[in-house]
C-alpha cells in the first residue's frame, strides 16, 4: 500500500463520514450528494492503486 492510496482512502471516509452527518442534520440534498460522490470516488481511486489498476 503506498502513501497516496492511504491517503486517498482516508479522504474518502472522512467524507464518507461528513455526508452521513450533514444528512442526519437535514442538510440540503445537494451538498450530501456533493460529499457522497467525491468520496465514492476517492475510495474508488485508492482501492484502484492499492489493486494496481492505476498507477
């Protein structure tokens, strides 16, 4: 495991963690959906280094 799939996983679930807040909160859906995709696609993005898919 290299340093930036560390990273980018522990981004993603900070803000994995910040939307399920932000919707407990009733926040507006556009913000959660906001926090939702980026940290779908900073999980993504680090399994795939982790996997080797992208380097």
């Amino acid at each position: 495991m290299t340093g930036l799939s560390t990273i980018l996983i522990v981004v993603g679930l900070f803000l994995a963690g910040g939307a399920y807040s932000f919707s407990k909160q009733k926040m507006p859906k556009g913000t959660v959906v906001l926090l939702a995709g980026a940290s779908a696609m900073c999980l993504i993005a680090g399994v795939m280094r982790i996997q080797g898919i992208w380097e």
